[in-house]
C-alpha cells in the first residue's frame, strides 16, 4: 500500500506525469533486503500491480491474488491520471517479453541492448498484444540508450567504451549499443531506434550531462521531432 500511496502523490505533485516503471530484478542477492525471496517473484510482481491498480481505483480496494487480499481499503490521494499511471516493465527473456505484453501498458528495451535485437524484442512484445487481444496503440514501446554528444566521435567511443567496461565488465558492449558522435550523427542514430519501433527514448547521458543536455535539448530532439514536455 506504501508503494502505490507514494506513486499517487507523486503523480499529483507532478500533475499527472508519472510512469511508474516496475521489474523484477536481475539479481538475486538484492532480494533478502527487501524481506523477499527469489521464488514466487512473478506472482509477486503481479500482485504488486494488480494492488497498484486497485488502490488507484475510485472508492475502496478489493484485491484477491496469490500473495495480497485487499478487502474495502480506503487510500487517498488518488492520483491525476485515470484509471491510474501508466505502469511500464522491462526485461528481454521471452517470458519478460509476455508478462509486459499481458500486464503492463508498456515495455522498455535495456539500454545494453542493440537496435537489432530492441527489434526482435518489439516484435515479440507485439505478438503479444496481439495474442491478448490488445490495442497496440495504447501500449508504448520505448528504449532506453547510451548516448554521448562529442563533435569528437573517437573520443566520445572510447569513453563509452570505458564506461560500459566498468558497468558491464565489457567495452565492446558501447560499440553494440551506444550512440554517440556530433549532433547530427547522435540524432540520425536515434532516428533508427525510432524508426525500429521505439515511441519512447530514454537518453542515458553516462558523463558530462550538464553539458550535452542543452544540445539534447536545443538541437538533437528537435531534429527527431521529439516531445520533451514528459
């Protein structure tokens, strides 16, 4: 109950823009912290949305799932946005994939991902919208990507290069995923990933962000014809 009153507020406090992004977690040893255990983790992950959802309804909370009962409980604030905020998962296993298109109203791709495969994931997730019988426009499929703004394109590579090998023990991984280069070159690269399916761009500035957010801002989103306003 604690997490959904929180959502609320901070969807009223912000005037109805929150996305709340939920998953499971990838690993194992962060579980005990939060008194949990990695059995029962998708049930669990469900109920904590079907609560979500209940408690953000109109009037009092009724929930039955294989971990939560709600019976009649009040929660204020309701949030802004109706029937609630948008709630978003991640991940890339086929399972994932399914779970965001059955429950989720959308899905965004891991920025350690390359657009070819944030394309066979998209594809997976529309399959199963389909496959639910889901409108696909009223889910959002996005990613998130890397992205350093350097008129200097060898040395924005090589720090990301160094950024993903102390993150993901792999530099080769930046060359896969990132996007980096001059304006023009970081917006034609997130053109791409727009034009593969993404309708969401989460633009993970892993150094200097200070400075290349004004270009961000001032020059490669509106050349992608980008909404900033969320």
């Amino acid at each position: 109950m604690q997490l959904a009153k929180t959502l609320s507020s901070l969807d009223v406090v912000s005037g109805g823009r929150l996305i709340a992004g939920l998953a499971l977690g990838g690993q194992a040893k962060d579980y005990p912290l939060f008194g949990a255990s990695e059995q029962g983790r998708v049930s669990q992950l469900a109920d904590t949305i079907g609560v979500l959802r209940a408690l953000w309804s109109d009037g009092d909370a009724t929930y039955s799932g294989q971990s939560v009962k709600l019976d009649g409980v009040a929660m204020e604030p309701k949030p802004v946005q109706r029937p609630g905020p948008p709630i978003w998962l991640g991940g890339r296993h086929p399972n994932a994939l399914t779970r965001a298109a059955k429950i989720a109203d959308g899905w965004i791709g891991a920025g350690s991902t390359s657009t070819d495969q944030f394309v066979e994931h998209a594809s997976a997730v529309h399959a199963g919208l389909q496959a639910q019988g889901r409108d696909p426009t009223s889910f959002t499929v996005g990613k998130r990507v890397y992205v350093a703004v350097d008129n200097d394109a060898s040395r924005a590579e090589q720090r990301l290069r160094g950024w993903t090998e102390g993150r993901y023990g792999s530099a080769d991984l930046a060359s896969r995923v990132a996007v980096w280069g001059s304006p023009e070159a970081c917006a034609e690269g997130l053109a791409r990933i727009a034009k593969a399916g993404a309708r969401f761009l989460l633009i993970d500035l892993v150094f200097d962000q200070l400075e290349q957010m004004p270009v961000i801002a001032g020059q490669i989103a509106p050349a992608l014809g980008a909404d900033l306003t969320r």
